[in-house]
C-alpha cells in the first residue's frame, strides 16, 4: 500500500456530510416502508420503556402507600361505588373520587406501638406526627381509632386489586415491547442487510465491468475492502443510526415531558445533568477521533503489510527477510497496540465520568425529592420515577458518543464506496454493437495502432500489420518490448489511442465485447485457476459436456496429468492453482481455451513453462486444431514458430521486421541475431534448426 491508501484510512472526520447521506438515503428507499415500520414500531418500544417508572410512581403511591392516602367519608347511602365500608361509614380515597368533597379528611396511618389507626382530620399536606398513641396536627390532638387486621385488609382490598391490575397492565406492556422489540430489530436489521447486500452488488457489478487499467492502478486488497469492511460499515448506518435516533430522541423527550408534568421542580434538578452530560460527550468525541483516525491508519498498515508478506511469503523465505519483516512488524504492531491503549484510556475516563453525572443526578433527586417526600410535597413514588427517567435521558445520550463514532467511520466508507461507483468505465461497449456474422472469418487488422498504458508512455507505435483468416502468425521480440500489449488489444482489454483494431473488418470498440471475446481465446502468459475442481477451470461456467472437456484435455496433452491425481477431472484445484506445477496450469489454461472453441486463438507464452517434450506434442495438436483457425502466438523460443505463415518481429513497440521464419534468416536481421543468440550453433542455417530443439 503506498501513501496514498494510508491518506484515504486517514480521511476520518465529518459524521455527517449531507451529500452523502443523502446519497445513502436513495439506497434505503426501496425499503422505505419497511423503515417506516420499524420507525413506528420504535414508538411503542420506545413508549413501553417510558411506562415502567411511571407504573412504579402509580404503584408505590397510589396502592403499596394507599393506606396513607387521604380519604374522604361518606354515610353508606350517599357513598359512591368502590367505597369501603367500616364502622357504619363509607370510605372513598381522594384520588378516586370524582366529584368535590369539602368534608373532614380521614387517613390511616401507624402508631409507634405498629398498629394502624383511622385517623380523623388530616390535611393533605402536612404530616400526621405521633404522641405515643395519639395522632398530633400542628400541636392538636386528632381522634384515632385503631383497626382490626381484618378491617385494614378491607382497606387494602383496592390496593391488592390496583396492584394486580397494574401488575398485568405492567405486564402486557412488557410482552407487547418485546415483541414489537423484536419485530423492529429484525425488519430493521432485514432491511439494513438488503441495503447493503444492493450495495455489495452494484460495486462487485461495477468493479466487475471495469477497464483493465483500473486493476492495474488499484491494488486488489483495497478493492476487497470496499466491497466488504467498507460495506458493512454502512450497514451500521441503518441499523443502529438512523433509527436509534428517532428512539433516543423518543426516550428523551419523552422523558423530558412525563418528569414536566409529574414535578417541575425535580424535572428542572433532573435537566441539569443535560448539559453535563453534552459537554463531556463533545470533549470525548473530540478526544477519541484523534485516537481513532491513528488506531485505523495503523491497523490499514498493518492489513498492508500482512497481505504483502504472506503472498510474497516464498521470496520472502528465499532471501531471508524474516527478522528484518518481524522487527517491521514490531513496530507497526506495538504502534496499533498504543493507539488502541490510547483509545481505551480516553474511553475508560468516559465512561465513569458519565456515570459519576449520572449518580450526581440521582443523588441530587433523592436530596430535594427525598426532602419534599418528608414535607409531603411530592410522593415518595414520583421521586422514585425521577431516578428511573433521569437514566432514560442518559442512555440515548451516553449511547451518541457511539453513534458518532459509526456515523464517522460511514461517512469515511461511503465516500470511498461512491468514489469507486463514480469512476468511470472506460472500456463501454457501443450504444448500438454490431453484431458479428458467426463463424467469425477471423480477419485480424491493426491499423497504424498506437497504444500507451500511461499518458504518452507509447507502447505499441504506429503497428500496422494484417492477418488472414486461417493464418498462424507470431509475434517474437525482446522483453518489453510490447507483445503482450498486441493480444491485449485483440480482446479490447485496452482501447487504442491512436489508429484501429479490426476484427473481420469491423472495429473492436463498435463490438459487443463479449461477443468479441467469445470469438477469441486466449492463453496467457500467467494462468489463473479459480478455486473448484478440474473441470470446472476447464468449463469456465459455460455450459459444456464432460466429454468434450476430456477431449480438450486430451488434444493437448494435459489428460496425462489430470488422470494421475487422485480426483481426475473432479480434482480440487486450490485458488491461483497453487498446487499445480507452472507447466500444469499451462496445459489447463490451454484445454480451457480448446473446449470454448474459439475461432482466433491467442496464444501469449502459452508454452513458456512446458517441457520440451510435451511442447512438442502440443505443436502436433496445434497444427491440428489450428487448422482453418487464426492462430496468434507469441513466444520466445523461436523453435516454436518455425512453421508460423508470418513472423512479426518487434523492437521498442514498432514492428521492425516481418516474413516467414525462413525470409526473415535470409535478412539477417534483428531476427537472425534473435536466432543466433538463442541457438549458440553458428551461423549456418541448417545446423542453427536442427540445434534448436535440444538445445532449448
Ligand atoms: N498494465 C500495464 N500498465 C502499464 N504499463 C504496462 C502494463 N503492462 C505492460 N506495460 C508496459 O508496456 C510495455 C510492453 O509490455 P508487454 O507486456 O507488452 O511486453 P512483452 O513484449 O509482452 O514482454 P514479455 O516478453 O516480457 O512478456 C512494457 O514496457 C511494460 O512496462
Ligand atoms: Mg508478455
């Protein structure tokens, strides 16, 4: 990986960029309504988690402390419904009653001998204190009359009943979140997985339909990433951002509003942790992105270095590197181990700083509530609520420190995802292709071609040459010196920049390219076998029957190592075919080509790796299937094209000579001097071709 890639891990800032988001936001909408769903089912979660405090405050005030609950009396006849009757009276509790009642105020409360009186004359906001059994108002006596256990439990009934019905009240609203709860976690996470999965798709698509070019300037690893890390780092986007937000917005207004009107005095103490809790989150979030940006760029190196390394592990190995790789690696390694310990120190400050506002708050609540409880201002319940809510506003707070740390991480994926996306394809097929008439004639035409890979870099100057259908021609010349380049051009993996590439007769770039690669089959110089088995690296997912497989196999030779490994044709080839010999992967590239059935066959160094004897019975098999077929060779052992129709020779990118092998010897030329080189003999022609062979 160069600086640059390192430049690109670096480029963690925004959270929000809101080209972007928008952008991300198109993916979600076929989903929209899925989204919405989740949304709304959010707001009953949400509302479910806001009910147990406040069920508790009802709980605790109005039943477990019902007793204490001032009450207003009745004579039986005159009594609303639910009144508890006693002692010729009947009893209704304040908050039950729904009409005005200016009447004396009745209370039970306990004595300090423990027993529970009815106490007569109580005011609702000043305590009842106890002078050994009697009852004290303000410095006045009240009248009290003890209760039977019996007749307390006649009191009490309401409350066991309240209890229960808040019980199941509780209850449903705890089954109704867990499955709205889950519903909304797995349509959100449905959808989240789909966005992404289209997403996956369309860059794999686009990467797919890429000009070779752009292979060769983006290293493969940082393409994988895209399609992957990058990928997955949205994916946290839609599940745990944009909806969590609208929830922890839910929990916190909605918290916000039951405190206002339960008692704005405690709401107004609770608030106060609000700004504690931003300012620390603001100071974190600014530490950690620092800490962050250097965790991730030491981890990209380190994912560089061990992806070089292991693929170059043989080299490596070879030239005895591996102290000077591992003291290499030391150092990346402890620089990511600082830089993850860094972020964890600032993490673990974090965390407890905000638990520490968290229990200020609490023990602010309990401070003023627990005094206005005393002063029976505010019910023991409510202040019991307060905690409860006071740690509802500091999860969707203390939880958006995480969210922008995703939402960072995205914005920092999607821009290199859309930078991919918004590259263009350089090599398109033509708006209208035209068609090729099959069976291709294979006339191949280079008209005064100039081609370079990079800017004015030219590789191929000014090649002009024509082969009829049916020939066999060769291409020889030095390292460099731009062979590979022609048959490149054959199959429009490049586009010319200067001059034409015809194909009988019609322009490569007016073609539909796959038509144009159908016709024509390459053999190149590095062979790539995918992970599968035998056959199928010879099939190449085209539809073709096992014997006709075989006798590709078999024309070139390759059938006799195919059937002595111990699966044949169904043997597993590991990726890049690691486990075949150079020569092997040949002779399988070379069936693959064979069983297509290609009507131009190319050929770039097909044979490079094969030995002399089975090269030659190659040839045998090439003469034959190259019958009435273009065959286009490159090779560097001059034996092997001897009987070629035309050999072009090239220099620097320019075609310097061309003739049949023997036209070319009789030039004394550069392909004599080629010759002479290769086959140390001597000048004289019959014994250089004789040598040839052997001494290869
Ligand atoms: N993908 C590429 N991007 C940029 N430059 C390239 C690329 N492939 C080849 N070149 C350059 O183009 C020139 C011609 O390369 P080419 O592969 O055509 O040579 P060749 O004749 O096939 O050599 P060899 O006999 O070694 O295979 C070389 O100078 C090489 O540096
Ligand atoms: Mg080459």
């Amino acid at each position: 990986m160069s600086v640059q890639d390192f430049r690109e891990e670096n480029a963690i800032g925004k959270a929000y960029d809101g080209r972007l988001v928008r952008r991300l936001l198109r993916y979600a909408k076929p989903y929209w309504a899925t989204i919405l769903a989740a949304a709304l089912l959010i707001g009953f979660v949400t509302s479910a988690d806001l009910a147990p405090p406040y069920l508790s405050a009802i709980a605790i005030d109005s039943y477990i402390g019902g007793l204490s609950q001032p009450m207003a009396s009745f004579s039986p006849q005159t009594a609303p419904a639910g009144a508890v009757r006693y002692d010729g009276r009947a009893y209704v509790r304040l908050q039950n009653l729904h009409q005005k009642y200016h009447g004396t105020l009745y209370a039970i409360d306990k004595a300090p001998n423990g027993k529970e009186y009815l106490v007569k004359g109580i005011e609702q906001s000043r305590t009842v204190k106890w002078r050994g059994n009697v009852p004290m108002l303000g410095g006045r006596a009240l009248t009290a009359q003890p209760l039977s256990t019996r007749a307390l439990d006649r009191f009490r009934q309401q409350d066991v009943h309240g209890l229960l019905m808040l019980g199941i009240i509780y209850g449903l609203v705890v089954v109704v979140a867990f499955a709205a709860n889950y519903i909304q976690t797995y349509i959100l996470q449905w959808a989240g997985q789909m966005i992404v999965f289209d997403i996956r798709r369309q860059l794999f698509r686009h990467i797919e339909g890429m000009h070779l070019q752009y292979f060769d300037r983006n290293p493969i690893g940082r393409l994988v990433t895209r399609v992957t890390n990058d990928t997955e780092a949205l994916n946290e986007v839609y599940t745990s951002v944009i909806v969590n937000i609208f929830k922890d917005l839910f929990l916190l207004v909605g918290a916000m509003v039951i405190m206002w009107e339960m008692n704005h005095f405690l709401a107004l103490v609770g608030y106060a942790i609000i700004p504690l809790l931003i300012v620390s989150t603001i100071i974190y979030t600014n530490y950690a992105r620092g800490a962050y940006r250097t965790v991730r760029i030491y981890l990209a190196r380190l994912n560089a270095f061990l992806s070089e390394n292991f693929s170059g592990m043989r080299v490596l190995q070879a030239m005895r590197q591996e102290l000077r790789q591992q003291r290499r690696f030391d150092q990346d390694n402890t620089g990511y181990l600082r830089a993850g310990i860094r972020e964890l120190t600032i993490f673990a400050v974090f965390r407890p700083t905000m638990n520490f506002f968290y229990n200020l708050t609490a023990a602010a609540l309990i401070w003023w509530g627990g005094g206005s409880v005393l002063e029976h201002i505010v019910a023991f319940g409510v202040v019991y609520a307060f905690i409860g809510y006071a740690q509802q506003f500091y999860q969707p707070i203390n939880d958006m420190a995480d969210k922008y740390q995703i939402m960072q991480a995205a914005m920092a994926a999607s821009e290199r995802i859309f930078q991919v996306l918004d590259t263009p394809r350089e090599v398109l097929d033509a708006a209208e292709p035209l068609a090729l008439a099959r069976p291709l004639r294979g006339e191949i035409r280079f008209e005064h071609v100039w081609f370079a890979y990079d800017g004015e870099e030219w590789v191929l100057k000014d090649v002009d040459f024509s082969v009829q259908p049916g020939q066999s021609v060769a291409f020889v010349g030095a390292t460099g010196a731009g062979k590979s380049s022609i048959v490149n051009l054959i199959g429009r993996f490049y586009d010319v920049q200067r001059g034409r590439v015809l194909v009988d007769g019609k322009d490569v770039r007016e073609l539909e390219q796959k038509e144009l690669r159908r016709a024509v089959g390459m053999v190149l110089q590095d062979v790539f076998l995918f992970a599968g088995n035998v056959r199928d690296n010879i099939r190449l997912g085209d539809d073709i029957p096992p014997d006709l497989v075989e006798q590709a196999a078999a024309n070139v030779h390759a059938d006799t190592f195919i059937e002595r490994l111990p699966g044949h044709y169904d043997e597993e080839v590991l990726e890049r075919g690691a486990t075949f010999s150079a020569g092997q992967r040949q002779l399988i590239a070379f069936a693959r080509v064979l069983a297509h059935d290609p009507e131009v066959l190319v050929l770039d160094e097909a044979t490079a790796s094969i030995d002399t004897e089975t090269e030659a019975l190659i040839q045998s098999a090439l003469e034959r299937v190259s019958e009435g077929r273009t065959t286009l060779i490159v090779a560097h052992r001059l034996s092997t094209i001897r009987h070629c129709d035309q050999i072009f020779v090239l220099n620097h990118g320019r075609i310097v000579e061309h003739g049949t092998h023997e036209e070319l010897l009789a030039r004394r030329g550069l392909y004599w001097d080629l010759y002479r080189l290769q086959y140390r003999g001597g000048p004289e022609e019959g014994q250089l071709a004789a040598d040839g062979a052997a001494s290869d």
